[in-house]
C-alpha cells in the first residue's frame, strides 16, 4: 500500500474510539432535539387551539405570526447552538491539532514516522485529512441523527438530510479554524500541551466574546461591535444555515477561509523547521 495511504489508516485506527463517541454522542443528541422539537410542537398546537382572549401564550404567538402549522427544523435549529454540541467540535479538533507535531515529537515517533519514505508535507497531510474527515463525520452524525429521529417522532414538516446537511456543514466548518491554530501551534513546539492550552485558551476566548457580545446590557456599548466581530462563533448559526442561503455561505467561506490560512502556515512551519532528534 502507499505510504500516505498507510500512515492515514493507521492514525484512523489509533483515534477511532474517540472518534466512535464523538459521532455517537452527536447522533444521539441529533435524535434528542427531534424529539424536544415534537414535543414543542404539540404544546403550541394545544395552545392555539385555545379560542382568542382565553391562553395569553396563545395570543402573543398568533400575534408574532406562528400558525399551527409550525416551522419543525426553525425550532429544532434552536437547539443545535447548544454548548455540548460546539464542546465535542472543539475537543476534536483541539485533540486532533495539537498532537498532529508536538505530542509525535514529545513520543520520540516523529523520527521513525520520517525514516520511512514519506516526506513532511505527506505526513502533515496525513494528520489534516483524518482530522478533517472526522469532523465532517461527527457534524454529519447530529444531522443523522435528527433524520432517523423523524420516522418516530411526529412533527409537522420533518426536514430530510439535505436540509439538515447545511448546519452541519456550517458545524464542521466551525471546527476547521479551532483545528488550524492548533495545528499551527503544534507545528512549531515540540510539546503538546502547549499547543493544547493555547488552542484551548483562543477557542474559551472566542466563545466568551460572542457570549457578552449578545447580552442585553451591552448593547449600546461602543466596544460591543469589536468583540462581537473579533469571535467565530459568531459565524456558527443553524438558524441562518436553514433559512438564509446568502448568510450561510458566507460564514462557511470565512470560517474555511481563516481555517485554511492557518493549516497553510502550518505547512510552512513544519517544512522548514529544525526537528530534534530522538535516540
């Protein structure tokens, strides 16, 4: 077999349980917010059944438009913005960066990997192909999820893995800057918790500013546009995904954009730097 070929199914083999949960706990999740979703539904079709002036809920939703026939994947993309979801996208992919260099140095495996006959940039290579495609498949898992949930749970217009396939395209893409400066940060140390703390300490950074950036009390604030902008979290909405095809290409496109620049650096690091040796 080539050696590229090899080398990425054995970095397969050597993540495929923690890779086997991360998809697992997606699917299941996808399944869980199918079923919250028809459960919302049958609330609000018991509420506006309700004669006017008699269910105050009911009223204030007739008022803002909602019918009985209500928008099921409108209301289900509320719940993929939950903080488990964007926690399993970046330890993956925090994982995946920091140990694609300095934790194969740290090992003293780094050398033996780049006696046989691949080169650095296959090596490298290696490491971002099985990173990207596990990400890809555990964002795809919570829209499978949801998919298999619709044939056992009622809702009234069940969204097919088409529809659901953009999010999680949108939730894969999220991924890929977390996964590029880690992986950047990897390939300039020889250690991996290094890497790991900073990945770890610019993803908490990021979420934190899209947290304060939507708080009420700040909405005036002139600082306000700066923090919300400087975080790509802000580029992670399921809602738009579903709804708004201009919004959600350009999210994707900045996300692999910023994503991409960070693998090239990388790259170029890696290419050029001096390796320690290990006995």
């Amino acid at each position: 077999m080539n050696p590229f070929l090899t080398l990425v199914a054995k970095l397969f083999r050597d993540v495929r349980w923690s890779l086997l949960f991360s998809v697992a706990s997606l699917f299941a999740l996808g399944w869980l917010f199918v079923y919250v979703t028809s459960l919302n539904e049958s609330n609000i079709r018991k509420d506006l059944a309700a004669p006017p002036g008699q269910n105050r809920r009911a009223d204030m939703m007739r008022e803002m438009g909602m019918t009985e026939e209500s928008a099921s994947v409108a209301i289900m993309m509320g719940s993929w913005n939950h903080p488990f979801i964007v926690l399993v996208i970046a330890i993956w992919a925090i994982g995946r960066g920091s140990s694609a260099v300095g934790a194969e140095i740290e090992r003293g495996t780094l050398d033996l990997v780049l006696s046989r006959p691949i080169s650095r940039t296959s090596y490298l290579t290696s490491q971002i192909v099985t990173s990207l495609v596990g990400l890809l498949l555990i964002a795809l898992a919570l829209a499978a999820g949801a998919v298999v949930a619709t044939h056992y749970n009622v809702l009234s217009s069940p969204p097919g893995l088409g529809v659901l396939s953009r999010p999680a395209l949108n939730l894969a893409a999220l991924g890929l800057p977390i996964y590029g400066y880690t992986l950047f940060f990897s390939a300039i140390d020889h250690v991996r918790w290094r890497a790991t703390m900073i990945g770890s300490m610019l993803t908490l950074a990021g979420f934190i500013a899209r947290v304060v950036a939507v708080i009420p009390v700040f909405k005036e604030a002139s600082w306000r546009p700066w923090v919300d902008q400087s975080s790509i979290f802000k580029l992670y909405n399921p809602v738009d995904a579903v709804t708004t095809r201009e919004f959600f290409s350009f999210d994707v496109a900045v996300l692999c954009g910023v994503g991409a620049a960070c693998i090239g650096l990388a790259y170029l690091v890696f290419a050029t730097r001096d390796l320690p040796a290990n006995g």
